[in-house]
C-alpha cells in the first residue's frame, strides 16, 4: 500500500545506533540558502534539528559522511534531481481533510451559489499530498453536483504531488470530514487495505495535480475563480509574500477569491485584493 510521507525521517534499528553527522552552523545557513533561493521558504535557527533529522538518512543512502559534502553535491550542474529531492525533504507537509472547516462553508454557502449553472476553476496552491483539493472537490460536489468544475493542486514537492494523484490515504486523515461525505464520496479499504481510504474515481476525475514553484507565474496563464493558499505565506519573508501575491493574484480572475489561513493576512503587502472577512480576499471585478 502506498501511504503519504510524514515527513520525518524513519529509522531502522541499525541507523538509531549509528552516531548522527553534525550539521554545523555554516553548512544550516546553506540549506537555508538553497531553500530560500529555490522556495521562497525561511528557515528560522530552531529549524536546524529538523534539517539535519531530514537528511540524515538521505547522507547515509548516498555513502556521504558530511553535510558539506552533500552540498557540493546538489551544487553540481548535474544533479538537478538530488536539488529537488531535498526541496522534497526541506518542506513541510502536515496536512488533513477539512482542514479550518469555516472556509468550506464560507466557499459552499457564500460562493458557489453565485457559479450554478456555470463554470468554475478552483486552485489549491500548496496542496501538499492532496487532502486540501480533494476535500475541495466534495464541497463543490455538494454545491454544484457534477457540473462543469475542476480543482487544480500544486506543490513544489514533486513526492506530495505524486502521493495526491493516488488519492489513498490513511482512515485518520478524515477524523473531521463529515461523516456523509466521507460515505458519499471515499471508499473504505478492507482486508490488507483496512484504515485506508480512496477517493472516489468520480471526484479523482474533477482533480489535477502538477509540481509548482509559487515564485514562478503558471507556464499556461491557467486562471481561477478561487485560489486557496493556507498555512504558506507564514514561511515567506516580506519581499517573497509580495512576489507570490503578485502572482497568485494576475491567477485570479475578475471577482474571484484569495483564501489564507484563519492566522495568515495580507498586512504589508501592496495588493489590489479587497478582504470580504479575515482570511478571505477577492479581486474586484
């Protein structure tokens, strides 16, 4: 059974016993480079245990016994697969289904009234491994039924991608899905693959997932009635939250909307995006 990656790093009993190579503070200031430089992420010091836990594992595979020596590797003009293999092991992932439940309803109750009988594009911008866009999906199911609508994921980790467009998941991911939707639109593993969920391939259907890097406008100018960009902007400095917002903005089509995280806002930034309530933005029309 395929099942998401939680991102931390697991060790075997040999690798527990094995002293961990030390990760000085020159080498932790040049992964928060190479992370900055290619996610737009910042990395704060108390970051340093969780990068050097991350890679640990990553060194031994590669027969490296010190980090620098594993930086000259992803420097090599080569190795544009090792740079996006630690991109995948830099970034966190913690997801779930229904996930700040209040902009689910916002979007069913508010919004997609006004896209009956229309079309309608949403994007999930940092899907991670896919929870967000396939709890997306049913809200418009139960909003729209099986009209014309679709809902894109990104992420910059092309493992997350892969791990949404299999849409299996562990049981507890859904703890806070309701329990109807979870019926309706997730079928329950049995036997070898009890706890497991899938979604269902009629809602599989509607999703469509690609690795992207916010820093970068969609090679196909692809864009969206609402945009959902949650828990993210918290790990940007100033001047990278101005650059994505720039983007995620041009995405957005006249009278669409913006959602962040019930902790995240638009303060600072220079942007055209009205705020209907906390957390909620949309482009004037």
């Amino acid at each position: 059974m395929l099942r998401p990656d939680s991102g931390k790093p697991v060790q075997t009993d040999h690798e527990s016993l094995t002293e961990a190579i030390p990760l000085s503070e020159q080498d932790f200031e040049h992964f928060c480079q190479f992370i900055h430089d290619r996610a737009g992420i910042s990395l704060t010091p108390h970051k340093r245990q969780m990068v050097s836990s991350r890679l640990q594992r990553r060194l031994r595979h590669l027969g490296l016994t010190s980090f620098d020596a594993y930086l000259k590797r992803v420097a090599d003009p080569e190795q544009d697969r090792e740079r996006q293999h630690l991109v995948d092991l830099l970034t966190t992932n913690e997801t779930y289904f229904y996930r700040e439940p209040a902009h689910f309803e916002y979007l069913q109750q508010q919004i997609l009234p006004d896209y009956r009988g229309r079309s309608m594009r949403v994007w999930s911008a940092a899907c991670s491994s896919g929870e967000e866009v396939y709890t997306l999906a049913m809200v418009l199911a139960e909003g729209l039924g099986m009209g014309d609508w679709e809902v894109f994921g990104s992420d910059i980790s092309s493992r997350m991608v892969e791990t949404a467009r299999q849409g299996l998941y562990p049981l507890e991911r859904a703890r806070h899905l309701p329990k109807d939707w979870l019926n309706k639109y997730c079928l329950k593993g049995v036997r070898s693959q009890a706890g497991n969920l899938l979604i269902d391939p009629r809602l599989k259907a509607r999703a469509h997932f690609s690795r992207h890097n916010l820093k970068r406008p969609l090679t196909d100018h692809q864009t969206f009635d609402v945009v959902f960009l949650r828990n993210v902007l918290i790990y940007f400095d100033l001047a990278t939250k101005q650059l994505v917002i720039n983007t995620l903005t041009h995405a957005i089509r006249p009278g669409g909307y913006l959602f962040l995280s019930h902790v995240e806002s638009l303060h600072a930034i220079d942007t055209r995006l009205v705020m209907v309530r906390p957390s909620v933005f949309r482009k004037p029309l």
